[in-house]
C-alpha cells in the first residue's frame, strides 16, 4: 500500500529554484557584454534564460504532479527517442556543429543536445529494468549486462559526437545503480576495467582529449592555447578573495575567460561572490544530494528508490564535474553547471529531473525499500 502524501519536499524545491535564480542573475552578469558586442542587445543571453527557466519550472511543475510510475511505464519509449535522437546528431547535415563538436540538433529554430534527454532515459530505464528483476534469480549477464549494454550504446553515441563529459556521466550512473541494485563487486570490478581501459584508448587515440589530459598533468608543459581557459578560471577565482569583486565587476568576462557564460560560469561566481557565494553554490548542490538521497532511502518501491537514486547522481556528479574543471582538477568536458549555466536543453531536463524527484516524495513511506 502507497501512502499518498500531501505536500512535496519543499526543501529541495526551493533550493532548485534558487540555483536557478542565481543561474539567471550570473548568465546576465557574465554575458551582458559580450551579448552587447555580438548581438547589439545586452539582454540576449538573460531573455533566452528566463525564458527556459519559466518552461522548465513548468516541466517541473507537470512532473512533479504526476504519478512517479508514469515514467517507469514509458522509460523504454523515451530511451528509443534518446538513441533516435542521437543518432540524428551524427547525421552530416542534420547535427549542427559547434567548435568542433557536433552535439546540437535544430527544430523549429531551436537547438537543443539529446544527450541531455539521455541522461534521464538511461537512468529511468536502468532503474525500471533493475526494479523488476530484483525478486528473480537471474544471471548475472541477464540481470546486470542488458542495462550496461542499452547504457553503453548511448554512451557510445556521445562519445562519437564528441562528449566525453556526458559519457562519463551517463555510465557512471548506470553503474552505481547496479552497485546500489546488488551486483557482485568482482564482477563490477570486471566492468569498470574494460570501460576505464576503452576510455584510455580513445583519450589515447583522439589528439583533443590527450590535450586536455596532458594539460591537467603537466600544465607547465602545454601550450598556451591549451591550458588558456583553465588559467584564466582559475586568474577569476583567486583575486576573488573571501566575498568578491562585487555583482558585475568580474574582469574575467570582459573576453579572457572562454565560455563565461556556460561552462566556466563557477568562475564568475568564485570572483564576484567571492569564497562565501561559491561555498553557497556548492552548499546548495550538497543539499540536493541530501535530500535527493533521502527521497530514494525512503521511496515506496525499488523502482522509485533506483530512479531518485540515479537522477540525484546524475546532477550531483556533473556539478562536481564542473567544479573540478573550474578549479584546474579535471580536464575540460565541456559539461555545464545544473540549473546555473545558459543553456536550454540542460536547464529545462535538470528541472524535468527535479520535477520526478518531487513526485517520488510525495509518496515517501517512514521506511523505504532501501532503508
């Protein structure tokens, strides 16, 4: 019996939208002159954002109303979209390259990345194949490998566009879930070492991601135009100090920081706002995960359990992510912050994820199927 609650977690939905707020208030900050200097228009990059923000508080809205088993009945047909979709991506002519990646479709005059609409299919779908094999006594490569594979083509698909970041992720979180789920250590060892070792290869293989790599290694070493948007992020954050130049002073936006407004935008928080609103940024997505895995420990079903547990990974790892590339400890993905960078399809997918979060703790229980 589901015990229908009354009330969301209000916590987690107000911390949503205050990364979105500060999301906006920083895109604007960030952007402001480089959109005057390109577009005429100051506003350009703020109007776009609000505009998301509100569709995607409106996709929250709707997720977080409906039945969290509503998306456990379609995860297959939304995974078959993801894969649809991405693979359109690779398609000369229909994909649309940016800097060298090609990581966009456009419909309707609107961009927007279907590797970001991966990252929720693979998680529902993983959650529900995982769900319902869980009282089964299965093989291993029946309970555990079919998952794997459907995350692995995805990945593959990204990886090919170049994403590695996204990559990364997505079979990050395949892969918790099925430590979550029960897998044998020995045989998840198996599968974190033939993933890491065709990682290795690629990186090995492509000249871009060993750039990046050998950059983060040896920085003294790499060419300035390598290590130029990690040296600029961190110049940003550091003169910072403990509470920032103050909203607007950023000289880091003013065309040495690379990306102000998208993937570096911690950097601008880190010199505007100081150590004190970068610690709020960071404190915030601590929260998340608080709550994020309170809700999947207290879900009524596994599937509900596996699904909360697999979204608040997946946003929490790549603000992480972010963090880490910020601060020169990762190499550059090309991954944007959850609910602060510009950017739709990200933005409005982070909601839509927040939104199922919502909905599974409306039917919390005071002992879940994890706890």
């Amino acid at each position: 019996m589901i015990a229908k609650r009354l009330s969301y977690d209000r916590l987690l939905c107000s911390v949503a939208l205050v990364l979105v707020g500060i999301g906006i208030v920083m895109v604007y900050s960030a952007s402001a002159i480089k959109a005057q200097d390109k577009y005429g228009d100051p506003f350009f990059f703020l109007k776009k954002q609000i505009l998301w923000a509100l569709i995607g508080f409106a996709v929250m809205v709707w997720a977080m109303y409906r039945d969290y088993r509503f998306f456990q009945r379609y995860a297959p047909l939304l995974f078959l979209l993801s894969i649809v979709l991405l693979g359109l991506v690779l398609v000369p002519g229909i994909g649309v390259k940016v800097n060298s990646a090609q990581r966009w479709l456009r419909l309707f005059g609107v961009s927007f990345q279907p590797s970001e609409l991966a990252r929720l299919s693979i998680v529902l779908l993983v959650a529900r194949i995982l769900s319902r094999s869980a009282d089964r006594e299965e093989h291993f490569a029946k309970r555990f490998l079919k998952p794997l594979i459907l995350s692995g083509l995805a990945c593959v698909l990204i990886v090919f566009q170049p994403h590695i970041g996204m990559a990364a992720v997505l079979m990050s979180a395949a892969l918790a879930l099925c430590f979550v789920a029960g897998v044998r250590l020995r045989h998840l060892s198996i599968v974190v070492l033939v993933v890491v070792t065709l990682t290795s290869l690629f990186v090995l293989t492509q000249p871009y991601a060993r750039t990046r790599v050998m950059t983060l290694l040896d920085p003294h070493h790499a060419s300035s135009r390598a290590a130029h948007q990690t040296y600029q992020s961190i110049r940003a954050i550091g003169p910072g100090g403990l509470l920032g130049r103050g909203l607007g002073d950023s000289f880091g936006k003013l065309g040495y920081l690379p990306e102000s407004h998208t993937e570096f935008i911690f950097a601008v928080v880190g010199e505007e706002a100081g150590l004190v609103g970068g610690l709020l940024v960071v404190s915030l997505f601590g929260i998340i995960l608080w709550r994020g895995t309170r809700i999947a420990l207290r879900a009524p079903d596994l599937f509900a359990a596996y699904a909360a547990m697999g979204i608040t990974f997946t946003i929490v790892t790549q603000a992480v992510i972010n963090f880490g590339v910020v601060v020169g400890l990762l190499p550059i993905t090309g991954l944007p912050l959850p609910l602060v960078s510009f950017g739709g399809t990200s933005l409005v997918t982070t909601c839509f994820c927040i939104g199922i979060l919502l909905s599974i703790s409306r039917y919390q229980t005071a002992r879940g199927r994890l706890a």
